[in-house]
C-alpha cells in the first residue's frame, strides 16, 4: 500500500439536505459515518424525500442546521437536534416536530428514520437550475435512494463520499472563491493529498483506501455532482454555474448515466473503525478483488 496523505476533515449531516456538523473524529459502520443522513424529510404530498437537488422547492433546507445529541430515543433511534432558521431549536423526539418544521418550509413534511426500499428523490438537472436560477420551477429526473447503501441511511447513493483538497482548491481557483469550500458538496471525509493533481479520485475506483489503523474503504464511483453546490449554505454564498465549472474541468464516466460533472468519489465500508483528522491514509495498488 501506498501512503498517499491524511485526513484532513470530518462531516456528518444528520438530516438529509441541512447543514451539519464538522467533528474531529467519525466512526463508521457498514451504513457509512455514524450519524450520517440518519433521518430525512418526507414529503406528505409526493411521498419523496425533500431534497435541495430540486431547489425550487427544497432550497430553504439549507438553512436548518443539524446535529447529533448522543443517546436515543424512545424507538431507539439517535436524538437529533434540528435549528430552525429562526433560531429555534427542536429534538427529533419532541410529538410536535412534524408541525413545526412544516410551518417553517411552507409544506406538509414528516421526519422520517426509516428508508422505505422504495424511496425517490426529485433531482433537478443542473443546466436547467442554471437557466433559471434557483427559485425557478424545473422538472426534475425521479431517482431511487441509496441504490448502492443496502444498509439504510438517506444517502443519495453510496454509504461514503469523499474529496481530495487539491480538488476542492482547483474548483474554488475557477470559481474565484476565496478557498476551497467544502460545504457545498457536503463530503463525509477530506484528504490532504501528498500529490497535488486534482481530480486524482478519478483514478481510485475499484482500490481500498485505509483509513488511520482500522477503516477500509472501497471506491466505487465518482461522485456527480447536482445543483445543490451552485445553492448558498450558511455563509457560503451562491455559486451559480458551478457544476457547469466542474464539468468543464473533469467530465469522467460515472453511474453507467454516461460523462457527468464530478467532484470526489463515492466508498462502501470494507471494514468499520473510528477515523481521526491527522490519520494517515494508505491506497492499495492494484484493482480491488
């Protein structure tokens, strides 16, 4: 194996399409990160998942934040707490919950823990978001859930996401950002590569990368990316185009849907453990068996 750099950050995002948490120590389990899209927003009126990739609609999720409050519930499930924008601060167990947070979004929701293997999610295409900003209504590609996460959770479809900085530094140079900015694809973990090439996680597909003593991850897939980067997140302002930027920069072949946008790569959970910033990461050679 090859030591190839280290982690350099750590994500969890409780509810699906809210702002989360960045921690300095993450497990992870078969499902993905612990505490990761462990719960969602049903849409009463459509039976999907409330998504920001159909932004017209979903948007102002963005604006929750999210994190985990240790324990569980009656049902067993994590305790969550959810702020709205407001400023009000509500805990997934509290009879209430469904109430308040539809009032908030303007629409009847429910505050799903369990993935029905059926579940959809409306994914607005990003040329379109592009065309006609985000509160303009388009419509969206109907996809299945979590179709590569057989464990649970409300991934869009892979249990781990994951980005290499110099990628994130070479998005935000063609951006004009500031810096990289890796809110807006929402990864669970960031590596500060020894090789500086971005993209590089094109050419992990199919090897395990090991993460401190214990973690082993599969690549699977590049990530594509959707509208909701171009959104703003907190005090990451709009960035509209963005995915068109990414295209431009590194189209590659991902999902069998043809060349997409992509940013970093999707990863199963070979074996668990707890990953750290600072760990090393070391990335097999070879094609996975």
């Amino acid at each position: 194996m090859t030591a190839i750099g280290a982690v350099s950050g750590l994500w969890r995002f409780p509810v699906k399409s809210m702002l989360g948490e960045v921690v300095d120590r993450l497990d992870f389990g078969a499902s993905g990160a612990t505490g990761d899209r462990v719960c969602a927003l049903i849409d009463r009126a459509t039976g999907k998942v409330a998504s920001a990739k159909l932004p017209h609609r979903w948007r102002k999720l963005l604006e929750f934040r999210s994190r985990i409050l240790g324990g569980v519930d009656a049902q067993g499930r994590p305790l969550v707490e959810l702020e709205l924008p407001s400023g009000l601060r509500l805990r997934s167990d509290q009879g209430d919950i469904d109430q308040l947070l539809s009032a908030a979004l303007g629409r009847e929701v429910m505050l799903a823990f369990a993935r029905g293997a059926a579940l959809e999610i409306d994914r607005a295409r990003p040329e379109d978001v592009d065309e006609r900003g985000p509160d303009g209504e388009v419509s969206p590609d109907i996809l299945k859930l979590g179709m590569a996460a057989p464990d649970g959770g409300f991934v869009d479809y892979a249990p781990v996401h994951m980005i290499a900085g110099a990628s994130l530094r070479r998005v935000a140079m063609a951006i004009g950002a500031p810096g990289p900015e890796p809110v807006r694809f929402r990864p669970n973990i960031v590596l500060d590569t020894i090789d500086a090439e971005p993209f590089q996680e094109n050419g992990w597909i199919g090897r395990d990368l090991h993460v401190g003593d214990a973690i082993v991850l599969r690549f699977i897939s590049p990530t594509p990316r959707c509208a909701v980067p171009a959104l703003k997140h907190d005090e990451t302002p709009l960035a509209p185009r963005v995915t068109h930027v990414i295209g431009t920069l590194n189209r590659v072949e991902a999902l069998d849907m043809g060349k997409l946008a992509c940013l970093g790569a999707y990863a199963r959970v070979i074996r668990g453990g707890t990953a750290r910033v600072g760990d090393t990461v070391r990335l097999r050679v070879g094609d996975a068996s």
